[in-house]
C-alpha cells in the first residue's frame, strides 16, 4: 500500500513538473512571438526619420483621371514652359547657404555639390577640413567629382591626366609626367566654407564682397545635450525668396494649415473648405525684423493641437524661428516637460527656380515624439509645396489688413540683393554666372 501510494505521488509530481514545463514553453514561444512582432515596430517608431522628396515626387497635379507614371516628367517639363513666372527678383541672394551635413562627408571623400547653377566639389582633406572648388580641371575639362581621388592632405587629382590641385588655394602643385614649370593659370576657383553645427556652408556674395556676418554657434549641439534626431529633405520648384516669405505669411496658417497632418499633404485631395476638421491646429504667431543685427528677423509661433474642438494634452508648443540671413533658419522649439530642440531649415539655391530645402532636428526630445514632430513638420511644409510648385510671383501683392507683414518682409528681404546679383532672363539664362567672391 505504501509503496503504491508513493508511486501515485511520483506519478502525480512528474505529471505536474510535466505541465508547468509546458506551460512555461508555451509562455516563452508567446513572449517571443509578441517581442518579434514588436521590435520591429520600435526600431520604426525610434529610428531618426529620412524624408526624402525629390523634384515631382509631390507638388503637382495633372488633372482628372491622373496621368500614366511614364508621362509625369515630360509633363512636368511642360509645366515649367508654360508656367507664369511673374517679376522675379533676383535668383541668388547675397549671404551663407548650407551645401552639406557634416557627417555626410567622410575624410578624403569627394561630394558632388550643385548650387547657384554651378557644379562644384566639396573635399574633406585627410585632417579633416573642409574646401570647395570648381568641379571641372583646366587641362581638359575633366570632371573633379567623376573619378577623383583626395591626395596630399588636401588636394585632388584629377582623374584624366593626374594633375594635381591644392583645393586650400586652387593651385596646382604637381603635373605627374611634366618636366618642366607649371603653368601660372593652372588653377580652379576655391569658394569660401565654413563648418558649423554639424553642417557646411558657403558664402556668395554677386559684388565680391567678404562674409559680412557668422552663422551662431548651438552650444547644445556643441556639447551633445541635444543630440541628432532626425531629417526631411525636398527639391522645391520656386524662387528662394518665396520660403522663407512664409514666415511673414500669418494669415495661410489658419487656412492652408488648419487640418491636422493625419488629413495628408495632397491639397488636391484635402477639403480646405471645410473650417472645423476633427483634428486642427490652433495658431498664433507674429513676425518681426532685428534691430541690432539687421541680417536676422524672427517668428514666435505658439500652437496647441485640437480634437473635435477640444485641446489635446501635450500638444502645446513654442517655436521661435530666427531668420539668419536668406537661406538659414534656427527654429527653437520647447514642449515643457517633453524636452527641447532646434530645427536647422536650409533652403539652398540650386537653380534659379530650384531649391534643397533640409529640416534637421537635435534634442533631448524621445526619440518616438521627435518623429512624430518631424513627420507632423513635413506633411505642412509639403502642403506649400503644392503651391510654390505652381504659383506666380507677384511683385505688388494685392494685400489685406490681416495678410500678416509680408510687405515688411520683403523690405527686410531685400537687402541681401546687390548691383550685381544674377536675375533671370526672359530666356531662362541668367543676366550674370554666379561667381566665387575669391575670384574678385
């Protein structure tokens, strides 16, 4: 009896261990199964956002029903024919513009850059610095950017003939196969950079003058408190004045603005008509010119986001956008406790009527909210794309009491314009090539 009780138990005991073993498998395959389901959807909603948008990826429309995919560009080129371009002023402002993101260009790279309709190459010398010179070798016309290697710290070597090039001075300081002198016009155009926040610029100036004013130091960036959060990029067809405009244009942000980003970024598609959408942004803002440094101006926005009319938590934020000449904006945000930031908004001339337009965002914000953000920021700013991809410019605006102060903008625009600034012929060539300040 006692014996065969003790079996029972055993059996009992074993059957049991049996059970919480399975039942702890079952458990872990569970687990496992929703930690597979689930991190990729992290890695999506944690990694920095890389919005890219190239020219006629968005910003036109070619009617009802949409035309094939395979007709898009030549009806695009279309457009650009037909399009009314209005009075334009000129095309490539004096000041600072960003060409490139710091770590984008790794020592001893060659990065083709393209801006104010000139092919240029941007060199990261073996120590580190940056140049920028003319693409294109004086010899024979080789192309620095199509097989050209960094050599000598901080030359290159053209790909053709192996000539040899200082891109801190533009000289050419060796001739692989020649015996004799090098000849003195044997040099390219260099152009002035600088390297700052994790960003690269140049500076033009049409009358030759030397950089008048610094972009600022973000210490924040400096010391690491805000860190790289993410980034969009577009290729907008319009003037480079016709963005940073916006600033100044209060009025379209209750309108063009309104509906919040889950509507989308068509405008073919969104009803602007309708005034109460179930998600919409509540918006006040102002502008204004610095009296101290008269190259920056600044819009303080405060928005808050609704549902159905009612004030969504944690939607509340303060930006204050500070204008540093025409192609550099340092838009500070806060929202409270979440954390704070910057905005780094480049709008870079390419072409008379093209322009790169980056968004790049450091700090301390969760890496989750910083997306949200920064995709919230792209479905607007793609919804003024629509517009500056097809409107006009118009030099006498026909205004209202509530416009906001565009006209103040303009006048406070229009310094970065000189005697010689290229303008934009009737021909689509330009009155005068824009031209390094070091060529002067």
């Amino acid at each position: 009896v006692v014996i065969g009780t003790m079996e029972n138990s055993a059996i009992f005991l074993l059957q049991s261990l049996a059970a919480i073993h399975l039942t702890m498998t079952l458990f872990l395959y569970c687990v496992t199964g929703v930690i597979l389901l689930i991190y990729p959807l992290y890695l999506y909603i944690t990694k920095p956002l890389n919005r890219i948008k190239r020219h006629g990826d968005l910003g036109y429309h070619f009617g009802t029903p949409e035309l094939a995919e395979k007709y898009h560009d030549k009806q695009i080129e279309r457009l650009k024919r037909i399009r009314l371009k209005g009075d334009l002023p000129p095309v490539y402002p004096n000041g600072w513009y960003c060409i490139a993101e710091s770590p984008r260009l790794k020592p001893k790279e060659i990065m083709p850059i393209v801006v104010f309709g000139e092919q240029l190459s941007l060199i990261r010398s073996e120590d580190g610095s940056v140049h920028l010179i003319d693409s294109y070798c004086p010899h024979l016309g080789a192309n620095f950017n199509v097989g050209g290697r960094v050599v000598d710290n901080n030359c290159v070597q053209c790909p053709f003939h192996g000539w040899v090039f200082s891109a801190e001075s533009g000289n050419c300081t060796r001739i692989p196969y020649n015996d004799g002198t090098i000849p003195e016009q044997a040099r390219v155009t260099v152009w002035p950079v600088v390297e700052r926040n994790q960003h690269i610029y140049v500076w033009f100036d049409a009358d030759g003058s030397a950089p008048e004013w610094e972009i600022p130091n973000i210490e924040e960036i400096q010391n690491g408190e805000w860190i790289y959060k993410g980034r969009t990029e577009h290729e907008v067809a319009c003037h480079v004045q016709e963005i940073p405009e916006n600033g100044a244009d209060l009025a379209h942000l209750g309108f063009l603005h309104l509906a919040g980003a889950p509507v989308g970024n068509d405008i073919i598609r969104i009803d602007l008509s309708d005034r109460s959408p179930s998600i919409s942004h509540k918006w006040d803002g102002s502008w204004t010119a610095s009296q101290s440094e008269k190259h920056t101006s600044k819009m303080h926005l405060e928005q808050v986001l609704k549902f159905h009319g009612f004030e969504i938590p944690l939607s509340a934020s303060v930006l204050d956008a500070i204008q540093i000449g025409p192609g550099i904006v340092h838009m500070h945000f806060d929202f409270g406790y979440l954390g704070k930031g910057i905005v780094l908004h480049h709008v870079t001339p390419e072409e008379p009527l093209l322009q790169r337009a980056r968004f790049v965002m450091y700090s301390n914000l969760p890496r989750w909210f910083a997306k949200f953000f920064l995709l919230a920021e792209a479905n607007q700013f793609e919804r003024d794309v629509f517009v500056w991809s097809n409107k006009r410019y118009i030099k006498n605006p026909l205004l209202v009491k509530n416009d906001g102060p565009i006209g103040k903008h303009r006048r406070w625009y229009s310094q970065f314009y000189s005697e010689n600034s290229p303008r934009l012929l009737a021909d689509g060539s330009l009155s005068n090539r824009a031209k390094s300040v070091l060529e002067w």
